[in-house]
C-alpha cells in the first residue's frame, strides 16, 4: 500500500439554508497563509516533504503531501502517518489516501505511460502529485477513484 496525506485548510464551512436539499448555498471561512500554517508545523517537528499537490488549496480544496522518512527504520507510509497524527494533534482536519505510486525515468513519455497504466484499470485521475527526484527516479503520485 502506498498512502499520501491530505490536509484540508479551510476553517469551517456550513450550508446557509436549513433544509436546502441541493445545499446550493454555502459559507466557509478560509485563511489566507493556511497551506503555511500547515508546512510550519510540519517543519517544526522535522517532517522533509517528498511530494506535494493540490488545487484550490485555500479555497476549500485539500493540500496533498508526502513525507521523507525520519530514519532509517521508518518508510514513506509511516512517516506520512506521523505527519498526519501531528496535525490532527494541532487541530487540522488531515487524513491519509492510497495511491498509486510508480518511480520514473526523466525520460520523455515516461508520465503519459504511467497515466495510461492507471486508466487501462478503469480508473479516474483526481489528482497527481510529482516530487523530488531520488536514485530510484521521479517519485509520482496519483490519486484515483473508481469509474461509474
């Protein structure tokens, strides 16, 4: 299992309308320097980001993550969960989600290939994450959902 953790930023949101079934109207409160928020708590207790993703980040979207092991005797999925348990810890709503996870080549087509293995499953992308690169290659990240 490869996992990634999400962090969503935005403070609080609620619908306007008691029994609005479609929930058309909603308030949020969002934080400017939210996604910084998160990052300086990370840096405090030592987390190294691996790879990093997101959209609308501070606009009620959520800001994906990795992180590098600590030591030696921790991995990926472990030491993402520790980051998780910290921010929960300080009140930020954050959870772990599998994904797909495949090193690549700096080669040309190499994400293209790996997109089309990820949709040959009948899968949907939701999102994709590119970190830093490493001696196993260009970590890549993606998040999908089943079709239908």
């Amino acid at each position: 299992m490869h996992v990634q953790a999400k962090a969503v930023t935005t403070g609080s949101a609620f619908a306007d309308e008691d029994g609005d079934e479609n929930n058309t109207a909603v308030s949020a409160r969002y934080s400017p320097g939210a996604v910084l928020g998160i990052l300086d708590i990370l840096q405090r207790e030592g987390f190294n980001l691996r790879t990093a993703t997101g959209q609308r980040i501070e606009l009620g979207g959520e800001f994906g993550f990795t992180v590098d092991p600590r030591n030696g005797g921790e991995d990926f999925e472990t030491a993402t969960a520790a980051a998780v348990d910290v921010l929960k810890s300080e009140g930020i709503d954050a959870h772990l989600v599998e994904v797909q996870v495949r090193y690549l080549s700096d080669v040309a087509g190499a994400l293209r290939e790996f997109v089309r293995s990820v949709s040959d499953q009948g899968l949907l992308i939701e999102d994709i994450a590119v970190g830093t690169p490493s001696q196993a290659g260009i970590p890549v990240q993606i998040t999908t959902v089943k079709a239908g």
